[in-house]
C-alpha cells in the first residue's frame, strides 16, 4: 500500500493523520487539488479511507465535500471546465491512469446522489438496468439479482408485490432505497453517498442510516452530509472540510468529543456554520 | 400621486379570455365557412325553371343574391358561352321546378342542364320520351347499354352527348331528401376517390390527396433520421462552446427563411445538380428527356425535409435538454459509458419530443405549395406514382398536391367562380388530411408517453 505517500502526507498536513489499525485503505488521495474554471474547489488534500468503513466528509456548504465525492467516480469527466491536479487510487491503482476503463470505475464506485434519481421505468427495470450493461441476460439470474438487491436495500418486502410498478410511483425514502438496491445490484466496491437523506423525511432518514451501518460488511462507504448528528451515528471516521481543505480527520469519535483544532470544535459546535 | 387601480386582475383576466375567445371564434369561422361551402357543393339542388318577361327562359341552380338580382349556375358552357346568369328579380314572371330537368356531369365542357329526348342504343334502336328515361336510367346503374344522349336545353337547342361523355347523370327536381343524402354522399365519394377531368373543374381529387400524403411520408422518412442525429450530435457528442452556438442559432434561422427559397434551392440543387448527374449516369439514353433533372416526388421531398429539418433539430435538441443531469449522471454511476447512457436513459425519455418535432414538421409540409411548383407539382397528373411495375414507386414521377390544386382550381383554371365551390371542398380535405396526419402522431406520442407519464408528474 501507499506507505510512502502517507508518511509524507503526515508531515506535510498533520491534521489529516488518521490511523485505521484494523483495516487497510480503499481510497488513497493525494495532493488533490480540483478547480471548477480555474476556481479552485479543492486544495491539496491528502487522505485515506478505510476499507470496510464509513466514513463521513462533513463541513459547510461550498467547502468542496460533493467535489471530492464527485472527484472518487470521476463523474467530473463529464464537465471540461474542472481541472485537476494531484492522485487518487483505489485499491493501490491510479484511477486516472490511461488503461482504466471509467465505466468499470463507476461500476466498482458506486453513488448515490442527494436527490433520488431513479429511471423512469418499472422498479424492476431499474435494479436490472446496471447488471444488464454487465451482460446480464438471463431471466432468472436477473430475478435473483434484483431480489438480492432489494433485499439488500430493505425494500423488498415493501415492493415484492408490484415489481413492475413504476419507479415514479414510491415514495422519496423508498426511491433512495431503490436507487440503493440499484447500485448494490452492480456489487460496488464502494458506495458514495452524496447526502442521501437531505430529501427525506425523518422515518426514511433512519431507514437510510441503519442501511449505511449495516453495508458495511460488505462494502467501502463514503457519505457527505451537511448533518453532524448523522455523521455521529453512522460514520466510523470523519474528515472535516473547510474552503476546499481538509481541516481535520478522526475517528468520528475523537472528532466530535475531542477534537484537535478551534475551527473543527466551532464548526461541530455550531459556532460557525 | 397615487396611481388609480384600473379594475385590477379582473380587467386582465377579462382581455386574455376575451382574446382566447377571439382567436376560437376565428378558427370556428374558417372552418364552418370552409367546410359549409365545400360539402354544400354536393348537394344535388333543385334546378329552377325562369320565364322572363321577355319571353326568355333559363334553367339553372339559384347561387347566391345581390339587391334585386339573382345568379343562377345555367351551366351548358358549350351552347351558351358562359354558365352564370344575373337575372333582375322583378325581371322573372314564372318559377318552376319541371320533374324532368336534368343534370349532368360532363367529362369535357362541364356540366349540362336540360332535358332528355332521346336515346341511341348499341342496336341502333332511339328509344324516346318515358323509355328513353327509364333505358338512360338502367344504363347509369350498369344494367342496359346506351350509346348516345339527344338532349335540348330549355330554350330547345338540341344536343348530342356520348355516353361514355357522362361523369354522372340525375333528375335533382324528382328526388326527395333520402335519395338527395345518397347523391350527396355518391358526389362526396367520387370527389374523394376520382381523378380530375375537364380541366380540374371536374372529376375528383383522389391522385391529389395520394400524392400529397406519399409526399409528406417520404419527407417524414427522410428528415426524421436526418434532424434526430443532427440534434443528438449538436446536444450530446460535440464540445459546447461557441461553435455549437453558432450552429443553434443558424439551425433557428434557417426555420424562418421563406420557403419559396427553398424552392429555388431545391431546383437548383437537388433537380438541376444532383438530378442532372443522375440522369448523364444512368439515364443516358433517355436524354434529352429528363429522369430525374426534372421535378419530380423524390426532389420534392427532399425539399421538404430541408425545409422541416429545423423544427425537427430544435424539438429533439429541447427533450434531450429537458432530461434531468441525475438521470444522465444516475446511469454514468452505474458504469455505463455515455452511449449506453444515451440509448438507455436519454433518448428513450426525448422520444415524445422527437415525435413532436415530426408532428409540426409533417403539419408544415403537407400545407407548403409554394417550394412544390418548382420541384415537381403538376397541375394534372391523374396516375399515381405507385403501381404495380417496377420500382413500384417512381420517385422520378410528376405528381399532384391538394394545396397546389386548391391554387390551380382557384386561380389558374377557365372559371375560377364555378370552381370556387371545389376550391372551398379542396381546402376542407386539406384540413382534413392535415388533421389526421397530426392525429395518427399525437396518438402515436401519447402511446409513448404513457410510459413516462409519471416523469411529467413531478
């Protein structure tokens, strides 16, 4: 693993040190820096995610959190405005080295974003929709996927009724669950999560976090929330996120009783927003 | 100062309604007007008897009144020159409706009205009187044979008429109303399904309403592909920058540029050019008679769909834009590549606008005449470019159009006023056409945005 670049990165930002004993690192970045038209979004961030864990970017709006998320899945391919400087690698691999294929990428990085966006199709056809770019044709390895899936989500006994009802037709909690079971049924690596529950009423919101904490075992989360009681209750780590820096990452724990700097005990305080 | 409230928001919501009503009664209007004047020209109308008091008589249909005077349709152009009449009102000493007054449709010089006196079978027999009526009769219904008509107007001028001459024949004076509703619905029947005659004034429009619809699919057929691909090239492939801008705003353009230029680039074009070419490759030995460097179906279309090409690009390029980021980027996350995205996400939730773009396209091209009289409308061309020898469609064939009919009857043939009733029939099958084309998509939309139906819901 990144040894080397994290004892550098420990002298260079000691705030961002976090040591993870029990696991290694899914995510390696460094030095990232990430401009929107020469705007810079992001400033020379260096840090590790651990593997099997979730952690939580947190910090106020603007401070760069969603960028970063957007940065793990190379979703900012898309804009050609962004530029980038600095590496991420999943897995000891560059991610923007040339022989990476960036669909498999996004399929291995799951995301969930803060709006449900499901397809508008049938609730089976959007759980189906990623394994089928895999080549998936068979019927009933689909069936088992999908069940598997939403099972996975905790939708399936609200939904097993009527799989082919349209997407549209669930609620907003149930629609984020779907969008879930969705990513799941492509068997992600990770599963980025870009507030998943900013949109969502309390009931749904606690459905969502006691999903977060139960994948888990099976996978790498990464959430952003803009919700510190949230970041409390299901993240293992936390990284604090300050006008495109990375102020502080701790075990969520250490982070919000103890944590090292004024700005990260006024901002969890609620003295700055 | 303070500014007086003029009645506030009831004063605007009641100007908006009054407009909206307005612009109702507007379309109303045309089309009773329309289709009043066209489906009335078949109604078989009694033939009225006048004696003046000069002693002069006239036999004719009343067509409208003006102070003291009436017109009458006389028709008989051979006999008398012309086939209107004014008659002063107070001029007329007796009016009747004689039984036996007839009116017949004929295939050169109109329509005659008069009486029957006799008639020529095959054998050689005249039959006269009530048996040359009642042999006439069996005739038209395709029982008997006869080969000559003496007829004489009412004044008495004689007569003589082939049969084969005849388009149809009755006795309006002796029908009642169910036998009236019948010769109407027979005389909206060949107006639908027969070709013209007599100069377009007569005869049906059958090869017209063809041509027109063949026309308006191969030009569907043609800019479909032709502005999806353009607008998914312009919205999702190509690097937006100024450039594509610019490109936008030349597609935009290009909709309002007059479309008789479209003409005169089709003939220059497509006839002259890449007709020409064709014709000194592969029709060599046909020159100097040209194949396809003259106008013709193909050109036609072809003209057409340039001309709609940008309402085509601009209502795709509007749904494309319309599908939401997370959508795109939802599918991105789940590892497709941006054509799996397209074929899957993008394109399937644009498709009600790509329809839409083609209703309008279609809507404007089946009532488009100018650009077609230089690329290849004819004013006749009574057979219809589909038979039954190859190719089975001539693409190179001349062909006939409902708008350039309407034009041709209107204000190009012998008797622009006795064809104005056919003019006003035209226009309301052109409306009609236009109607069930646009129809046929919406129908076909609606089918594809049932699935979406939820997606216009939130």
């Amino acid at each position: 693993m990144s040894a080397v670049s994290f004892s550098a990165a420990e002298t260079q930002r000691s705030s961002a040190v976090v040591d993870f004993p029990s696991t290694s690192s899914c995510f390696d970045i460094e030095a990232l820096s990430l401009a929107y038209e020469g705007k810079p979004a992001l400033r020379d961030l260096t840090l590790r995610v651990p593997r099997h864990r979730v952690t939580a970017f947190i910090g106020p709006s603007g401070c760069g959190k969603s960028t970063l998320l957007r940065g793990l899945n190379r979703l900012h391919d898309l804009n050609d405005q962004v530029t980038r400087s600095g590496r991420i690698r999943l897995e000891g691999q560059d991610i923007h080295a040339r022989d990476v294929d960036v669909a498999e990428l996004r399929r291995r990085v799951g995301m969930v974003f803060q709006t449900p966006n499901p397809f508008p199709m049938s609730i089976y056809e959007n759980v189906a929709y990623g394994v089928r770019l895999q080549g998936v044709k068979r019927k009933r390895e689909l069936d088992e996927i999908v069940e598997w899936a939403l099972q996975s989500a905790a939708l399936w006994e609200e939904v097993k009724a009527d799989l082919h009802a349209s997407a549209w037709t669930l609620s907003g909690g149930q629609q984020q669950r779907l969008v879930i079971a969705r990513t799941l049924a492509v068997r992600p690596d990770v599963l980025l999560l870009d507030e998943p529950a900013s949109a969502l009423d309390p009931i749904s919101t606690l459905k969502i976090e006691e999903l977060i904490r139960g994948l888990k075992s099976q996978l790498t989360l990464i959430l952003v929330t803009h919700n510190m009681q949230q970041a409390a209750r299901v993240s293992d780590y936390t990284a604090f996120l300050h006008a495109g820096e990375l102020v502080e990452y701790a075990p969520t724990d250490t982070l919000f009783t103890n944590p090292r700097l004024r700005r990260t005990e006024d901002y969890i305080t609620g003295r700055v927003g | 100062m303070r500014i007086p409230r003029v009645g506030g928001d009831g004063v605007w919501r009641w100007l908006s309604g009054a407009c909206v009503a307005l612009s109702l009664l507007a379309v109303v209007a045309l089309l009773v007007l329309v289709v009043t004047r066209g489906l009335a020209h078949f109604w078989p109308a009694d033939i009225e008897q006048l004696t003046l008091d000069d002693g002069q008589r006239i036999a004719g249909i009343a067509r409208g009144s003006e102070a003291n005077e009436q017109r009458y349709f006389t028709a008989n152009r051979d006999l008398d020159g012309e086939v209107w009449r004014w008659v002063e009102t107070q001029a007329i000493e007796r009016r009747e409706t004689p039984p036996e007054l007839l009116y017949a449709e004929r295939r050169d010089w109109g329509p005659f009205i008069g009486r029957l006196t006799a008639v020529e079978t095959p054998a050689g027999e005249r039959l006269q009187g009530a048996e040359a009526e009642r042999r006439l009769r069996r005739a038209l219904a395709g029982d008997a044979e006869v080969t000559t008509l003496h007829l004489r107007n009412v004044e008495g001028r004689a007569l003589e008429v082939a049969f084969a001459q005849v388009a149809s024949l009755s006795w309006p004076n002796r029908m009642d109303i169910g036998d009236k509703l019948a010769a109407w619905g027979h005389g909206v029947w060949r107006f639908l399904s027969e070709a013209p005659s007599d100069g377009n004034t007569g005869g049906g429009v059958w090869p017209a309403i063809f041509g027109t619809l063949l026309m308006v699919m191969l030009m569907s057929l043609v800019v479909t592909p032709f502005g999806v691909l353009a607008a998914l090239y312009l919205n999702e492939v190509a690097r937006q920058g100024p450039l594509t801008r610019l490109v936008r705003i030349a597609v935009r353009n290009l909709a309002g540029v007059p479309s008789i230029v479209y003409g005169v680039f089709g003939l220059g074009v497509f006839v002259y050019g890449l007709g020409g070419h064709l014709d000194s490759w592969f029709f060599a030995e046909r020159l100097p008679s040209p194949t396809f460097g003259t106008g013709g179906l193909l050109w036609a279309s072809l003209t057409l769909a340039l001309l709609t090409l940008p309402v085509v690009i601009v209502a795709t390029e509007e749904g494309l834009a319309r599908v939401p980021v997370a959508l795109r980027e939802g599918s991105l996350a789940l590892g497709a590549t941006r054509f799996e995205t397209l074929r899957r996400v993008v394109v399937p939730m644009a498709l009600p606008s790509m329809l839409t773009g083609v209703i309008l396209a279609v809507a404007r091209a089946a009532g488009e005449v100018a650009p077609l009289m230089l690329v290849g409308v004819a004013k006749l061309a009574p057979e219809i470019p589909v038979d039954g020898e190859f190719p089975y469609l001539h693409l190179d064939s001349k062909f006939m159009h409902l708008g350039y009919h309407l034009f041709d009857l209107g204000f190009a043939s012998r008797d622009a006023e006795a064809a104005m009733p056919l003019v006003f029939a035209t226009a309301t099958l052109l409306v009609v056409v236009i109607v069930v084309l646009n129809l046929t998509a919406i129908i076909l939309r609606h089918h594809l945005r049932a699935r979406h139906r939820a997606l216009e819901h939130s």
